[in-house]
C-alpha cells in the first residue's frame, strides 16, 4: 500500500498547452506526488473559485473521482475557457460530504445553481492513514476523501 509521498510516481512532463501556455498553471499536467500537488495547489490560489463539476465513486467504489474547472485566474479575472482539473483518488479509507444546505436549499431546490458547486479552497495533505483532500466551501459545506494514492490531471493531460 502507498502511503507516502516518497512511494508514488512523479509528475509528468508538461506538453503543449490547449491555453497557449507552457506554464505549470496552464498547461496539461500529471501530478501524483503529494508535494508537487500541493505546489501547483498552491499556484492557482487554492482552487479558490473553482466549480466542482462532478464527485462520483469509480471502480466499484475503490476510488473516487473528484472533478473541478477553474474559471478564474489568481488575479480574480474570469477565463475565455475553463480550465479542467481531475483528482483520481484510489484505495478510499474515507468519502465524506457535509452538504450544509439551508432550509431555503432543502425546500426549493429548483433555486439552486452553479454557486452551489463554487468552493473556496482545495486542500491536499498528508493524513495517518495515506493522503487527504478537501474541497472547503465557505460555511461548514466540505468533501473530504482520505486514500491512499491520488492522481491530478490539469487540462487534457
């Protein structure tokens, strides 16, 4: 089982950008190190902003994938395209959804939109039992996903 960051593979060299681009930020990535996660993490503010477009179990419940678009850069400026931003997280110890809905979201659904899906940070980190990740809304609304191996892929990586 891998548990630790040293016991993964590490990240994929970056191709030709579908953004124009051959930053880390933008271009088409793989990462699976946790530090190289959380570096890129780090370089586009947390995910601050970004939209969870899909969170589903995979391989029979073995994993869960964790799918994101960032629509903002790190100066708050919206982008032309959506940037794609996949976690695939496998071995799963722990999915959790804290759905803090309020009344008014319980008894009208319908009045629901994509702010819904808008998070205000993703966090990875190391956690006793392999790796941890979570998407923090603001208010008490979370996912979190304790595994031990995870992948990101940036753009169309």
């Amino acid at each position: 089982m891998c548990r630790s960051r040293s016991h993964v593979i590490g990240r994929t060299a970056n191709r030709a950008s579908q953004f124009g681009q051959d930053d880390p930020v933008h271009a088409p990535s793989t990462f699976t190190q946790i530090g190289d996660v959380q570096s890129w993490l780090s370089s586009v503010d947390n995910m601050f902003e970004a939209l969870m477009t899909d969170l589903r179990l995979t391989q029979f419940g073995y994993a869960v994938r964790a799918a994101f678009e960032i629509v903002i850069d790190v100066g708050g400026r919206s982008l032309a395209e959506p940037i794609p931003v996949v976690f695939e997280l496998e071995a799963v110890h722990e999915l959790a959804l804290v759905g803090a809905l309020t009344e008014a979201m319980r008894e009208h659904p319908e009045s629901i939109n994509w702010g819904l899906s808008e998070v205000a940070r993703v966090r990875v980190e190391d956690d006793p039992r392999g790796i941890r990740l979570e998407a923090i809304w603001e208010g008490d609304r979370r996912v979190t996903v304790v595994c031990d191996r995870l992948r990101l892929t940036v753009g169309s990586a």
